[in-house]
C-alpha cells in the first residue's frame, strides 16, 4: 500500500460511510453464546464504548463467540488449532457530526482467553463497504459493564507496518488484536475463561511439517 493509500486508509479509521442511520444499524442482543457447552470459553454481550478519537460518535459493537477446538482445518493445519472459533461480530458506528454511519457483522475464527479478557478475531461477511467483505478483523475484550469493561479494534490504533519507508497495513492474523483501550459506557461484555484444551494426536506432527515448508 502506497502512501496515498495509508493516508487514506487513516482518515477512514473511523469507519464511516454515506448510509446507514442511527435508528437502523444498531447492534441486536445475541444469545447464542449462552448455550455454548460447558467448558469451552465464551464471549457474549453487547455495548456502546468510548473512543478518544471520536469523542461524540455512537460506537457499538455486539459479540457472540465461542470456542470451536480444532474444527477449522485448512492446508497445512489438517487438525485446525485449540483456538477456533465459531459466532457473530457486529460492529455499528454513528457520527452526528457527518450524518454517517456503519454496520457490518462478522464471522468470529478464533478466540484465546485469559482470565476476564479475551482476544478474539472475524471475518467480515456483511457491510456496506464490498471491499471490506472477506476482510479478518481483531477484537479485544475484558469483562464488565460501565466503569470495568473495556474493548479494542485492530483498525483504529495498531496493524501498521513500514515497508520501503511507507505505513501499510497488513492482514490481521487469526486472534490478533490490541489491547482493549475503549471504555464501555452502556452495556457490556461477559467473558468466560478456559484454558486451553488437550492437542489431539498427531497435532506437534503437522506443526513441525508447518515449520519447515515455511
């Protein structure tokens, strides 16, 4: 990406296009997450959070994960990874300053928990931005309502990269993201934590292969 393009790709931090109103692309509740089996780590909720850089901007997001253990499998990694992941992300941002907004949602692919936080990664599947769709975003999220919970985003204030002297923003690797550095104001987050689960036979096998075809 050239400089033009990282410039660019910084005015639109905050995500916004000429479409959605206040009214119609805020977040719904999800639930799916509450009947994810026990043991397995978990993030649900949903909240409006505080962004520095848009102060008076209405920024939601609503999370339904769960951990899927080794039921992504692609080339290279036929047994997947413990951190899999299966839910939704929506994402819902409103400037009235401009008179714009943005909804998308997201497939999640992976989560890693840690205590009340979470780290957790979606690819996007619906937004009013085609060139965004198939995109992998990265979330952050600790556990708690106004005053305690907080979240982050990959797109606002990490992911750059300096190639020949220029920024450029890379892809976002699976489960990748900042540290939640947004406030919840209304709302918020739960966080189930699970340690990670048992390897399945044969998995130090297929990361060893991994290793030496890189």
């Amino acid at each position: 990406m050239g400089a033009v393009a990282a410039v660019a790709a910084i005015a639109a931090l905050t995500g916004l296009t000429p479409a959605t109103s206040a009214a119609s692309a805020a977040p719904s509740g999800t639930t799916a997450a509450a009947k994810a089996p026990a043991g397995l780590a978990r993030v649900s909720g949903q909240a409006r959070v505080f962004y520095a850089y848009s102060p008076h901007d209405d920024i939601r997001f609503s999370v339904d994960a769960k951990a899927a253990p080794f039921s992504r499998p692609v080339g290279g990694l036929p047994q997947g990874m413990p951190t899999d992941a299966r839910g939704t992300v929506t994402i819902y941002h409103w400037s009235p300053e401009k008179k714009q907004g943005r909804h998308a949602e997201a497939s999640v692919d992976c989560l890693a928990t840690g205590g009340d936080t979470a780290t957790l990664s979606a690819v996007v599947t619906k937004s009013e931005d085609p060139e965004e769709i198939g995109d992998r975003l990265g979330f952050s999220v600790k556990d708690g309502g106004p005053g305690r919970g907080r979240f982050g985003f990959s797109w606002a204030v990490s992911n750059v990269d300096v190639v020949d002297g220029k920024a450029v923003f890379p892809h976002v690797g699976t489960c990748m993201a900042p540290a939640p550095f947004a406030s919840v104001t209304k709302g918020g987050f739960k966080v189930t934590h699970a340690e990670l689960p048992p390897l399945p036979a044969g998995w130090g096998k297929q990361q060893a292969y991994g290793a030496r075809a890189r």
